[in-house]
C-alpha cells in the first residue's frame, strides 16, 4: 500500500478535513487536520509497524497530562490520529535557559510508566550503535566512541533498576505549548530504560556548538538540570556525551554529515 493509499484511508475513516502537510517523506508522514468529532489532529503515517506500536504504547500509558492525547490508531496501516497541540510554540523560543529547564522537568515528571518486561531498550539503540561502528566503514570513525557510549549505557541501566517508558526523543521541539494546561510531549519513541535516559537527548539540544559561549552555557545547564532533577552531575555528563556519540552514529547510518563539533564539547564537559 502507498503512502497515498493510507492517507486515502485514513482520511476517509476518520473523516478528516482541511488537510496540510507539516511533513512529507517517502516512508514518513504528518498532517495537520480537523475532525467532526475531536476538532484540530494530527494525522500521522508511519510503515514501521513497530516504531507506531512504539508510539501507541507510550501515548496510551500516558495518565499524567503530560503527552498529547491518542483519539485512534490503526496499527495494521501505522496510521495515529492524535490531539493537535495549539498553537504549539516549540519549547526552543523561551528565550530563558532557566524557564526552559524548569518546563522540561515538568514534562519529565509527567510522563514516564511502568515499562512492558519484553520491550526494546535505550540499551538495544546503544548496542546496535557499537555493532554498526564496528562492522560498517561509515562509522569507523566512531568505533572507541561507540564503545564507551554503550559502556556509560550498561552502568546507569545497572546504577537504576526502573524500567520506564521513555520517550525517546525528548527535545525542545517535542515539546509544545498548549494555550489550556502548558507545554506537553509529542512524538514519543516508546522504548524502555531507567527514566533518566530522557535527559541528554534534551541536553543536546541545548548546546550551539557555533556559540563562543557554547561551554560555559552548557556547564550551567548541566548543573542546573542536576540541582532541579537530582540526578548527579557526573553521571549527567556522560548522558550528554554518550547522547552526542549516538547522534553522531545515526547522522553515518544515514549518510549524513557527522556533528563533531557537538561531540568534542561533550567530551570536554565529561572531563571538566
């Protein structure tokens, strides 16, 4: 079935109007539409059977507010038909570092559940990372880093026994504000792992490597995000690095540029 035919079908069986793309890819897509029966959705189209079970799994969990609502699915098409965030300012435009921390651990505290004992784990994506590295030339380049990265990943999942559903993903924009009861998550991975796996994908996007100023603004950042969430420093600093080791690995997997730029300030913030 095209892309086409399950936009046909989903428009149809939820009797979508007023359709527009926010994006268009060739195994991917997303809509912005109006429902008779829940108002403004979103329409989202994913061919991967299992990153839309994913997705179902962690937004159905969802009891805290925190993610967007999940009106329907039909997981044998990976259609969604999801609750459109309005007007949904991405958390990137508070200009304030320190209102966009307090914001993020707001969502964190809202949105994480007890995890199913089979899923697919923060762990898996870290081992399959070291697996490319090792066995692919695109990212040979990456193999220590890789290594190391899946290394801090097998110490935290050991130093935190919960299992939570993570989101995945959790950065500036994936996080949007709703005019009624505040910024909330969209685009959950639905994967599992202690809970503070959804921190570095967050500190990530919070360092510019182009900034002069990228290092002193991620040092406070970090520590911080430590004070508000009392996970220690230390172990924060090596989320950030292993996040931007696992970034870089998926740009090679995807023939993309590599951000080393990004990964040479983690690695000075991991000794700093």
């Amino acid at each position: 079935m095209t892309m086409q035919d399950r936009l046909c079908h989903g428009t149809a069986l939820w009797q979508l109007d007023a359709l527009s793309p926010v994006y268009e890819g060739t195994s991917k897509a997303v809509y912005q539409a109006e429902s008779m029966e829940y108002g403004p959705v979103i329409l989202k189209i994913n061919p991967n059977l299992q990153e839309a079970e994913h997705e179902t799994a962690a937004l159905s969990a969802g009891t805290g507010g925190g993610y967007c609502k999940l009106y329907a699915s039909n997981l044998t098409l990976g259609l969604l038909l999801e609750e459109r965030i309005c007007p949904g300012i991405s958390l990137r435009r508070e200009p304030d570092p320190v209102q966009r921390i307090a914001c993020f651990h707001k969502i964190f505290r809202r949105i994480h559940t007890n995890a199913p004992s089979n899923g697919e784990t923060y762990l898996d994506w870290l081992e399959r990372a070291e697996t490319f590295c090792q066995h692919d030339p695109a990212g040979s380049a990456l193999r220590e880093d890789a290594r190391r990265a899946r290394q801090i990943g097998e110490s935290m999942f050991a130093a935190y026994p919960e299992r939570v559903l993570l989101h995945g993903d959790l950065h500036h924009d994936n996080i949007l504000l709703d005019a009624q009861s505040g910024y909330r998550a969209i685009d959950p991975k639905g994967i599992a792992g202690p809970p503070i796996f959804d921190i570095p994908r967050f500190l990530l996007n919070e360092l510019e490597p182009e900034d002069p100023d990228a290092l002193s603004h991620m040092e406070m950042v970090l520590q911080l995000t430590s004070r508000t969430s009392g996970f220690p420093l230390p172990q924060l600093r090596e989320l950030l690095y292993m996040e931007a080791v696992l970034a870089n690995v998926w740009c090679a997997e995807d023939g993309e540029p590599l951000c080393l730029s990004d990964l040479q300030i983690a690695v000075r913030l991991l000794h700093h």
